[in-house]
DNA sequence: AGCATGATGGACGAAATAGTCCAAAGACTT
DNA sequence: AAGTCTTTGGACTATTTCGTCCATCATGCT
C-alpha cells in the first residue's frame, strides 16, 4: 500500500499569504504567553495582537493546545539559536564569562521580569501537557549540551584539569541559571541571578589549570 | 478617636466550625494549585475537593485571588517551618548534606514531578499578582537566611574560613536547589537536581578549613 | 427558650473563553 | 477564464468559570 511515511503531517498547502499569517500568531503567541503566562492569554488575546480572526487561529491550529505547542516549539528554536550563537566557540573561561554577562544585561533590561523565556514556560506545562513536558526536556538537554561541549573543548585544550567533569559542570551553570532567573523573577531584582551565576563560574574556575 | 489598629482585619466572628471549614479550604486550594498550577484550579475543583460549597468559599475569601494569596501565605508558612526545623541547627557541613539528602529524597517521591512547592507558586505568580510576589519574595529571603545563618555558624565556629561570605553561598544554594527543581521537574528525573546541589555544596566544601 | 449571628447548600445569573460555521474573497492550476 | 482549494471576517454557539443570592440550619449568648 502506497502510503505517506508515519510522521507525515496532516497535510494542507499552505500559500506563502497562510505561512505568513500562521507565523504571526505563532510570534504573538509567543511573546503573550510570555509575559502573562501560558494560561493567563487567551485565544482572544492571541486573536487581537496578532491582527487575525478566530477562524485563521482554528485554521492553523486545532485546538489552544495546538498552538502553544507550536509556542513551546518557536520559543526553543529562539532560545537554542541565541545560546547556540553564545556557546559554539566557547573555548576559554573568559568566554564562559562572556556568556554570563550577555544573560545577566539581557535579563536586567526587565528587572528580572518574566524570568527564562524557558524556564517560565517549563515551570507552566511541565506538570500539564505532556507533550510540551517533552520538548522543554529536550531543549534544556540540547542548551546545557551547548554549554558541555564548551567545557569539554575547555578541558581538551588543558584549561580545564583531567579531571572535571563537563557534563556535571554544564548541569550546574544550566541549575544555577533556572534558579538564578526565578529568583531575580520573584525579588524583581537581577542580583540573585548575578550571584548564582558568579558562584558556578567560581566552581568551574576551581577546575582551571595554572 | 478609639479605633482598631490599622491592620485589622475586617473584624468578623469565627466559629470554630467555620475556621475549620476555612482551614479545609486552603488546604485543599493548597493541594491542587501544586499539583495543577494555579490557574489551572477552578473553585468548582476546590469547592469539591475540599467538600464544601459556594457560599463557604464566598464566605471566607472575597474571591480567587484572595484565596490564591491565603494559599501562599500557607504555603510558605508550611515551607519555612520544615525549613526552620532542618536548618535551624546546622552548624556543620554533614549538617548541609543532610539536608541536601531530606530534600532530593522528598523531591524524588513524585520523580520530581510538581517541582519545589514554593517556586512553583512564584514561577506561576511572580508576573500576574503583585502582592503575592512580595509575598513569595519575602518566603524566599527568609528561607535563604536560615542557610544563611547556618553557614555564618559554620564560620564563626572556624568550620568554614574567615573570607567565606554566607550571603553569597546562600544565594548560590537556593539557586541551585531552585534551578535544580525545575530541571528535574521537567526531566521528570531527579537527578539534575542531585547534581545540582551537590555541585552547590562542592563549592562551599572549597571553603571548608583543615 | 429564644434571638442574633455565623455557616451551609445549591440554584441561579453573569462573564469570559473556547470552539464552530459559512459566505465571500484571494490565489493557484490547467 | 473557469474551477478548485486556501484564506479570511466575524457572527454565533457551547462550555467553563466566576460570583451572587437566599432560604435553611447550626451555634453561641443571655
């Protein structure tokens, strides 16, 4: 039987006028349900900021689930190009210093509001939707794999001792990081974050070489 | 003029029976908005799980947003207590693994699932209800500084050296355990929060004396 | 005992939110 | 240029959720 693969989408064309409009929605969406909460935006909020109507929304997307599926997909996308760009050539530990600073001013631009455009959705729909459970899972494990990649290259190239761990050490930054943003989230106050962060790169440091 | 102090409550006679109705609400308010996130509760769940009624919800709480604040408010009365009684004697730093150990052995009960029961307030109320935010804000300063009085234990009984700052290490723990939570919730897998504290308290074994 | 006040059950109303539908307009194919 | 499929506006329905109300029962006080 001549079938399309397992995966395949449901499958409807999409003239470049539906990309568009499906990417709008997607772009409101995401920043919406960043700063009142996955469950705090509604349809109708989406609907209003994204200049559609309530049938392009059900046009695009089944049902809210749907859509902030497609949220949780768009924001790992950004979230993971931005560290990406931050992380692949991380080779030293002024780099991993430059990387703190690059999270810490962005993160001081609201006060320390709305914490990690991750995080926050993590702590949202870990617990609600186990589909998006998943995804964040796996966007956390590629970010803290950007950030174990560094470290590795740090330690193949002797700035790091033999005997430290990438893995252990990119599961702490990634720790202090969360942590770090939903205290400066919570005190409204980016100091915590700058702390947490200082103090893990204290620990890396305690694995430098010289 | 001989009036009430200022803070008085708006003064309204309490039976037992009705402070036990009360008490059966919040507690099960408590309950749900962990396991379901806040918003996801409708007192309709709250009203059924605490088996009570519309009128008794309204009797005792202007509306959801006063309840939600009475469940913060337990909640980290709750918190702080446990908190208080495994670190109101630390004074050692078998002590802090201690409660290392009590914490990623509650966590990893529900695998992690539902993350730390105040951060998950404060991740799902930080943005969307001020005074819940101070709130929390304060429930996490207090809980810091009983690590905080601890590690100043450990300092002044020369367990941990002279240039050791417990302000600074506090923040460092909770971030750790905060960031760890949330990781390990997404992960459903406790391990990143075991790393995660256990590198946190790696860092303050590098202040240890001897 | 009897009155005042708090507590309760549950029907009811109001508002917000999700989701449906269809006629009309636009875009692509042949 | 006709025909087909996609896109769109927006009215409409359904459902969920919040919040009100009041008659009735319980409780404490004198």
């Amino acid at each position: 039987m001549v079938s399309r693969p397992e995966n395949a989408q449901p499958e409807r064309r999409l003239t470049p006028r539906g990309a568009s409009t499906r990417a709008r929605i997607v772009s409101a969406a995401v920043e919406l349900m960043y700063v009142k909460g996955v469950n705090a935006t509604t349809l109708d909020d989406v609907r209003a900021a994204s200049n559609t109507s309530k049938s392009q929304l059900y046009n695009h997307f089944a049902d809210k689930e749907e859509l902030v599926r497609a949220v949780v997909a768009e924001r790992s996308a950004q979230v993971l190009e931005r560290e990406r760009a931050n992380l692949e050539r991380l080779k030293s530990f002024r780099g991993l210093i430059r990387w703190r600073d690059a999270l810490v001013r962005r993160n001081a631009l609201q006060n320390g509001a709305y914490g990690c455009a991750l995080g926050s959705l993590a702590g949202e729909l870990a617990d609600q939707d186990e589909q998006a459970r998943v995804t964040l899972a796996e966007s956390f494990a590629q970010w803290q794999g950007l950030l174990a990649a560094g470290l590795r290259r740090m330690k193949e190239n002797g700035v790091l001792r033999p005997d430290a761990d990438p893995e252990r050490l990119a599961t702490g930054l990634m720790a202090a990081l969360q942590g770090g943003y939903l205290l400066a989230e919570t005190a409204h106050d980016i100091e915590p974050m700058a702390v947490a962060l200082d103090l893990a790169l204290d620990h890396v440091k305690s694995f430098l070489t010289t």
